[in-house]
C-alpha cells in the first residue's frame, strides 16, 4: 500500500463530501470523542448539538479536533484531521446571522439534526434540548490518502 499526503483542496473536497466525522475533546486531561453530523465551508466546520458533555467540555477547553475518514477498501482509503476552535452561536441577536448560515447549511445534508437529539433522548434530559449551533474554526488541516502500490495490484491485494 502506498500512503501519501493530501493537498489541502483534497482536504477540503472529502470534508464537503462526506459531512459526518468524529470531534475530539478534552476536559481535565482525558480525551472524549463523538460522532459528529457538519457542513463544511473553506475555514471552519458548521454543527448542532444539544447540551451535554462534548458542549460542556468543549466550553471549558475550545481547542478541538475532527477526523473524517472514507474507507473504500483495505488498501484504498482517506482520513482528514482539522484542528481548530470551537465557537458557540448563542440565541442572541449578536449571533442570530451565524447560526441561520449554521442552520442553512446544516439543512442540505440528510438527518443533520438526528446524533443531536439522539443523545439528548438517551440521557432523558429533553428540557436540555435547546439547540446549540457552532463552529470549528479550522486552524490547522491534514490527510492522507493510501492506494494499492503495483505489486498488490498485480496479485489482487487491492481490495482485501
């Protein structure tokens, strides 16, 4: 298997395309990660939750990160890891134009809203349910991409 680096374009295209990931967080030294639905745009990720620990967490410590991936097979596949700054879009009227951009991109991507409400119920907290629109600026971006090298291909390795 050959592994290279992504450009950062090739980045950018997997987060628009795929919109579904993983966040990390940290609270006190112990890392807590989530799936997590998102719209991407060229410098930070759009999301929706509703209150519980990544937001508590996240609230306390802003710095975060997000790994996507796309795993077409064993020796065919990409992961994309951004780095960044969790900013919150309050219910004011300050931040009432973020998070309508928050919401309308979130919109275009099927079941954008269901991890959200899903955790919420499963905690039974629904008087917790007011949701929490932010982003992720992205400060740092980075990828790899592996494809079957030659010999592999030639012997039928490639999708294993």
């Amino acid at each position: 298997m050959l592994v290279r680096e992504m450009e950062q374009n090739e980045c950018q295209d997997l987060l628009v395309r795929l919109s579904f990931g993983r966040l990390a967080c940290v609270s006190d030294n112990r890392p807590y990660i989530v799936p997590i639905y998102f719209a991407a745009e060229p410098h930070r990720l759009f999301a929706f939750a509703t209150m519980g620990q990544k937001i508590e967490w996240m609230r306390s410590n802003p710095q975060v990160c997000v790994e996507v991936d796309e795993v077409k097979s064993h020796t065919n596949w990409s992961s994309v890891v951004v780095q960044g700054r969790y900013e919150e879009f309050p219910d004011t009227a300050k931040c009432a134009t973020e998070r309508q951009l928050a919401q309308a991109l979130l919109e275009k991507r099927f079941m954008w809203w269901q991890i959200g409400f899903a955790a919420a119920q499963t905690r039974g907290q629904f008087y917790r349910d007011i949701p929490v629109f932010f982003c992720i600026h992205i400060e740092k971006i980075s990828g790899r991409h592996a494809a079957a090298d030659p010999v592999e291909a030639s012997l039928g390795l490639e999708s294993s």
